[in-house]
C-alpha cells in the first residue's frame, strides 16, 4: 500500500493500526478507482457481500492490479447470535478470523465506554440539580452494549435509595447502532470527531430547546476515549490483500457502512478501492451515496450487485428460508424458471445503483449446489437490462476465482461516472424520506404516525432540515415487512418514530417494526463456540 512504518502501530502480528497522518502523506499520489460493494435483497442466511467484496479484491491480483478492501468490524452480538463472524469465507477471507471477529483492537469497546459516558453524565447532571432544564421524559439518549439481549431494551434506572439518581424509563440499544459509532464511521479527522461529538443532542429542556454534549461538557472526554479508535485497522486475506476493518454501524437500522477515514487513505493506496455497503443496494448503498460520499467528498466509479441463486428463488416466494436452519430441498433442485421469477428485486436494485449515475456490475457468487443452467437465467437477465456480469468462485477458488469479475469491474470503472446523490440538502425531511420510499423501494408514499410528524416538525425548526435521511428497515424486503419477497407494489412505508443523529450527522426515521437491541434466537452461535485442548478457538465462523 506504500505506507511507511512510521505510520504503523502493530497490534500483535495480526494487526496494526493506521495513524490518520497517512491521509496527508498520501494525498498527492494517483486515485484509486472506488468501488462499492452491495447486494440484492439478502435471504436470512445472506448474500456472501463481505467475501464477495474480499474476493474481488484477491481477484485484481489476478489481472496485476493492486485492489485495497475496506469492510466494517463485527459486531460480537451476531457473532454470538445467528448471523456468525464478517471475515469473509472459504479462500476469500480475512485472517486471522478470530481476531476479526472478537475485539480486535478494542474500537467496539471504545465506542461502548465513550457513549454510555454520555448516559453516565446525563444522569448525573439531573441527579446534581439540573442546571440545564433538562426533561427527563424528552431525554432521547439511551445505553449501548455490544451483545443480543432483549431484556434489556426497555428498562427503568435509578431504582434504590435517592442517593441511586432518580428513576427514569430507558434502555439499551446495540452498540453498532450508537450514534458514537455512526460518527465515527462518517468523521474525517480527529477535530471533526470532535466537533461531531459535541453536536449530539441528548434530549431537550422545557422550552423545547435541543441539549447537547457540549453543554454537558462530555464531548472532550469522549473524544479521547476514541483517539485510538478512530485510526483503521489493517489485516490481510488469505492471499494477503490488504484490508481496511475500521468502524462497525449496522446496515438496517444505522449507515452500513465502514469509515471514511479508512477510505481516505485506501483511495490513495491501490489502482483500486472496494468498500462494502450493508445488506441491499436500496439500504446499505443508497446510504452510501446519500450519506457517506457527502461526508467523504468521494465519487464512486462503479457498484457492484452481488446475487446468489438461493436469493432470488427467495425472491420467487416459492420458499421459506429461516435463519439457522436448511435451506429447503426442493430449493436446491435445478430450476431455473425460479430465478425468473424472483427476477424483480434483482431489476429494482440494479435502477437503485442506476438512479445515483453509476455503472453497475452483477456479481453472481457461486455455490457447489447452483446449477449452470440457474447461473445462464442470471446471465439472460443481466443482459435483459444492459448490465455486466460475471460468475464468481471466489469462496472454493480465492482470488482464481474471482478473476473474470475483476475484470467487469475494471470494464466498468473505464466508463465516465455521473454520480450524484438522490436529493439536495434543502429538501424537507418529509419529502426525503417519502422520495427514498418511492424511487429506491417502490413504495406508493410514506404513512407518518402522529409521533413522527411531531419529531420531524421539531427537527426542522431546530434547523436539522437540511442533514441527509437514514431510514431503518428491514433489510430482508424492499417494503418494511421482512416476509414480502422480490419487488412489491401497491403499499406504503409507515414511518413509526424519527430519532436525530446530529452529531453523526443525519435524521433516523424507525420504520415498521425494527429493533435496535437484538434478541438471542432459540440456538445461538454462542453455544458451540469454545476452547479446544490446545487452546484454539472453535466454532466460530
């Protein structure tokens, strides 16, 4: 990558953190092409996004091009719940996996310590008088923890004796989902880390009046528990491509994305960039485009759609695929009229990529139980709508593997891109969020409850009109219920509670049913996961 020593802290012999002064030493050197990564409607066993974007990374050595892969880190809750670790898979990962996938160099926690300071402060102002006039019913920041654990998302504090603070009904959200870790991902330096941490509005005072963490004097001391955080981590595949594993936001209900910071220092770093975006191309990228290429200042050359065979029979609502258990057998039988009629969602989220000015490339990520005849359905389709395409085996081949996609998306990148995002800043927060529902999920218009309306007028009289939407959805549909498969018509969003993100930068409409703590399922991934005689990790993936 070309990066001296001197910028380098190693973390062991696994990893090494990249200090921000790399942004400045390689500023005049040529721009990567900067690709990102997305997907079609995931089923609930996923679309192999984070290995596909490794591979392809493997894959442009292959065709001698140097290709920087830059993914988020994981979050432990779903390491230890269903969804398992983000390190890639088979001969298109991540090593070592284990560091990865557990602490890695600390930034989850920093991020954990850094926001429920924050909740630690709050109380504690109330608690010694309440100089502010802050409300203790409009207070809207809660705790974080990096675990699944519904008991914990609704909760009353302060029970005991008065000298125990004064109870108040809260609760606790996953870490990922803190606006401490969404800043992060989106800051650009050090001193904007700052400024951002100082602009999070915790609740607001009797008069209606936002209170922010710089009025509570705590942005400071957050700041520095993150001045080791906010420099990314680097690791390795298994072919030893260098990746970026920096900042870990949750792509349905935050941005999805990893950080800015990391980018800014991989576009410099390779002929090419390719970062990831959560789940779909309507969620994960339209995020990207609208919210992190704003903060970045980057523009994308080309996007990459991953789809697999088993999604789009998914998208044929022929079959019920469920977390944790096996796909169904009559799913694994040739038949290649399902993936025509799961073809829809594959169209929409190619015009999601398209309406953003950008040149798309399928990526159809191969599994020992496709047929040839399923992969020439996808191919026909491809060409239906004018798309590249290419057959990836990165998971059984590494980069070999991956060789033919790389070379689409170099195709791809030669072509002038007129990237812009969906909306202008001036837009009202309603038109936004209703202009997302119809252009990227094919909605008819957005139902805003009571609540949400009287949240979004007082965000705009405080002047927050003007910050970009992040809307969380369900990442397992393009409406808001996770059950409805391809590309429904005939419905609308139903916008049930709007949260503002200040510091991070955004307004965070809650759509449907979503859950910001994860529950445990009935077989979780913890359970098999242990120490051997040797003292090896297993079961973990």
């Amino acid at each position: 990558m070309g990066i001296g020593a001197h910028l380098l802290e190693p973390y062991g012999n696994a990893a090494a953190k990249i200090s921000l002064g790399a942004i400045d030493e390689l500023r005049d050197r040529p721009r990567a092409k900067y690709v990102v990564v997305s997907a079609i409607t995931p089923t609930p066993l996923g679309s192999g996004k984070t290995t596909t974007a490794i591979g392809l990374g493997q894959g442009f050595r292959q065709i001698d091009k140097l290709g920087i892969v830059a993914i988020r880190q994981p979050s432990m809750g779903p390491v230890f719940g269903i969804k398992g670790g983000a390190a890639g898979g088979g001969y298109a990962q991540v090593v070592p996996m284990e560091a990865l996938n557990l602490h890695l160099t600390g930034d989850m926690h920093a991020v954990t310590a850094a926001h429920n300071l924050l909740s630690a402060m709050i109380g504690n102002h109330i608690h010694k008088g309440n100089r502010l006039g802050l409300d203790p019913h409009q207070i809207t920041w809660r705790r974080v923890l990096d675990v699944n654990d519904r008991e914990l998302r609704n909760i009353i504090t302060g029970l005991g004796t008065p000298d125990d603070g004064n109870p108040l009904q809260t609760g606790f959200d996953i870490s990922a989902a803190s606006e401490v870790m969404a800043l992060l991902s989106l800051c650009t330096s050090l001193r904007d880390l700052r400024e951002r941490m100082g602009r999070i509005v915790v609740g607001y005072n009797g008069d209606g009046d936002p209170v922010t963490a710089e009025t509570l004097k705590v942005a400071g001391a957050m700041t520095v528990m993150l001045k080791d955080a906010i420099k990314p981590n680097l690791m390795q595949t298994v072919e030893q491509t260098p990746v970026l594993v920096h900042a870990g936001p949750f792509g349905n209900i935050a941005t999805g994305n990893s950080s800015v910071v990391a980018d800014l220092i991989g576009i410099h770093a390779g002929d090419y960039l390719i970062t990831e975006a959560g789940f779909g191309a309507d969620i994960g990228a339209e995020k990207f485009f609208n919210i992190k290429c704003r903060a970045s200042g980057l523009t994308p050359d080309a996007a990459v759609i991953v789809a697999t065979v088993r999604d789009l029979k998914t998208h044929s609502s022929k079959y019920r695929v469920v977390a944790g258990r096996p796909l169904p057998a009559e799913m694994l039988a040739e038949n290649p009229d399902d993936i025509f009629a799961g073809a829809a969602n594959l169209r929409q989220q190619i015009a999601n990529i398209r309406k953003h000015g950008v040149t798309p490339v399928i990526a159809v990520n191969a599994f020992p139980t496709d047929h040839d005849s399923e992969h020439r359905a996808i191919m026909d389709i491809a060409a239906e709508e004018g798309v590249r395409v290419a057959i990836s085996h990165h998971f059984t081949e590494g980069g070999r593997g991956a060789a033919e996609l790389a070379e689409a998306v170099a195709e791809a990148c030669t072509e002038p891109s007129s990237y812009h995002r969906l909306y202008p800043d001036e837009l009202s927060l309603v038109d936004k969020i209703d202009l997302i529902a119809r252009e990227m999920y094919g909605a008819d218009g957005v139902d805003i409850s009571p609540l949400a309306a009287r949240q979004l007028d007082r965000y705009e009289q405080a002047g927050f009109g003007n910050l970009p939407v992040c809307i969380a959805k369900t990442h397992l549909s393009l409406s808001a219920d996770p059950s409805i498969k391809g590309a429904p018509t005939g419905w609308r969003l139903p916008v049930r509670e709007v949260r503002a993100s200040i510091g991070a930068g955004f307004i965070y409409p809650i759509c449907g049913d979503m859950r910001t703590m994860p529950g445990l399922s009935s077989a979780p991934a913890a359970e098999h996961i242990d120490i051997d005689e040797n003292g090896e990790i297993v079961g973990l993936s």
